[in-house]
C-alpha cells in the first residue's frame, strides 16, 4: 500500500521540522550573543533534502562495490540534521563568534520559509480534501 501524500508533501513536512530545528539552533546562538567563548551553531539541511528527494523511491537500486554510497535508504524520511559550530565565524575580543545581525537575519530568512512551506502543505491538503469530498459530484 502507498503512501497517502507523495514526494513532494513529505519533503515538505521534513522541510518544516528541520527549519524548526533551525529556528532553535539561532535562536540559541542569540541567546548566548554576550556568552564569552561561546561559538555559534549553524545547520545546513537543503543540500541533504534535495538529495533525499532525488533518491527518494531508489530502494530497488544496489551497490555493486562495498565503497559506494547507499541509495534510497530511507529518503526524505530518515532526514537526519548536522548541527556544527559556524566556521565563517569571527571571533570577537572575549572568544565569542555570534554575529548578531546574521544571525538576526538567518532568523527572518528561516522564519519566511518556515511559513511558505506550511502554506504549501496547507494548500496540498485542502485539494486532497477538496477531492475527497467535492470531487465526486
């Protein structure tokens, strides 16, 4: 049996819980701005989202050598984050490496997608209802 939403609906729903994750990563990293030493975190999901949708439905696809990368091992649903500390962060005079204003617009950037993504799954729900129970008159 399928799956009730496709590709794209549960790229989307992984979209919105890593940017929520996201979300926590900054505002944590804003949190501590006049912590000493302390060194901001950053989290990078798209590239590793694209390619989970790319190798999203690849389950039948086997490797041929020990040495090469799994395909479609879980996709879009095993979508695991990697939170790091920033390496393009400069260090301030008591070790700390938060740039507010980044950060402050990481948060505005993030939050704008967060809410497009939510809006897009809210409309490819409202179809799914709408054929569900208007469709068939």
């Amino acid at each position: 049996m399928s799956d009730l939403f496709d590709k794209t609906t549960n790229g989307l729903a992984t979209s919105i819980n890593m940017r929520q994750l996201r979300h926590n990563v900054i505002a944590s990293n804003v949190a501590n701005a006049e912590t000493p030493n302390y060194h901001a975190k950053k989290l990078d999901f798209e590239d590793s989202l694209r390619r989970a949708m790319d190798t999203d439905g690849m389950r039948g696809v086997s490797m041929t050598h020990p040495e090469h990368v799994p395909v479609g091992s879980g996709g879009v649903k095993s979508l695991k984050a990697d939170i790091y500390e920033n390496p393009h962060g400069e260090i301030n005079n008591d070790g700390n490496t938060v740039d507010l204003e980044k950060e402050m617009s990481s948060l505005s950037e993030n939050t704008l997608l967060y809410k497009a993504a939510l809006e897009l799954i809210n409309k490819k729900i409202a179809a799914l209802k709408y054929a569900a129970s208007e469709g068939g008159r």
